[in-house]
C-alpha cells in the first residue's frame, strides 16, 4: 500500500481527468456518431409527439362522425367523407408508427394515404359535368394506383421477422 498521501494525490490526479461533461466524454471521432443519435432520439420525440396529436384528432373525427350520423342525421355523402377521412387518419397514424418502428418510410403507406385522401375528396366534391378536374383526379388515382402496383411488383420479398415474444 501506498501512503495516504501518495493516494491522494493519485485520486486528485483521477479527478482532474474525469469530464466534467458527456461531451467531454465523446472522443473526437465519434462526435459524428454521438450527434446522430441524439438528432435520432429528438426526431422519434417529434414523431411520437405527432402520433399523439393525431390520436387526439381521430378521436374528435370519431365525435364529429357520431354527431353527423346520429344527432344531426346528415346526408350520406357528408358522413362517407367523414369516414374515410378518419381512415386517412388512421393510415398516416400507421405511417407514423411504422416510422417510429423501422426509421424509414414506407412508399406504398404513403401512397395508399395518398389514394385514399384523393377518394375523399372526389366524394367530398362530386363532379356533377365532365370537366378538366375530372380527367385530372382520374390521372392522378391512375398514376397512384400503377406506382403503387409497380412498387408492389418490383419490391424485394422482406426478409423472414424474427419472433418478437
């Protein structure tokens, strides 16, 4: 052993090289490495906040739906929109989710919201002549529908998940 002082002296010396803050702590390499993780940990805050907020708002779109169907007996086109805008909702909830699970987004969720915001509106303003905004809601749903048909025919089989119990 050594003498009281000596281990003083060695625990002084221990003290003055400990950080004194976690940034300290990272070496110079792994600033890259580091700063990623915190920017990940405050985008999953951010999309864990947005998950929370759509909830919120199905939950009033689910209000809105019941008081339109029961209290206010509205006609059917006004409640068909409201339902597939709650199913919009709940696809971007999904999108959302899955975001949150594999930090990627999925192209054939987005398009699905995307065709089925577009249905929505389409009920939402029926076109009562042939115009040009009907010709463009038609080409828009087709180009949707065939990327989405594409992507489904050219995507590459997900590999087999493993048991998550």
């Amino acid at each position: 052993m050594g003498s009281p002082s000596r281990l003083l002296n060695e625990n002084m010396r221990d003290l003055l090289t400990f950080p004194k803050s976690p940034i300290a702590a990272i070496a110079h390499t792994d600033v890259h490495r580091a700063l990623r993780r915190y920017f990940e940990l405050a985008q999953d805050f951010i999309v864990a906040s947005l998950a929370i907020v759509l909830l919120i708002v199905m939950v009033q779109g689910l209000w809105v739906l019941a008081r339109l169907a029961f209290v206010l007996r509205s006609n059917p086109p006004e409640v068909l929109s409201q339902i597939v805008l709650l199913l919009v909702l709940v696809e971007l909830f999904r999108t959302l989710i899955f975001y949150l699970h594999e930090h990627r987004v999925a192209v054939p969720l987005m398009l699905e919201v995307a065709i089925v915001s577009e249905l929505r509106e389409i009920l939402l303003n029926q076109p009562t002549t042939l115009n040009a905004q009907l010709y463009a809601n038609a080409l828009l749903l087709a180009v949707l529908g065939s990327l989405l048909l594409a992507y489904r025919l050219v995507r590459r089989p997900d590999p087999p998940a493993a048991d998550t119990v």
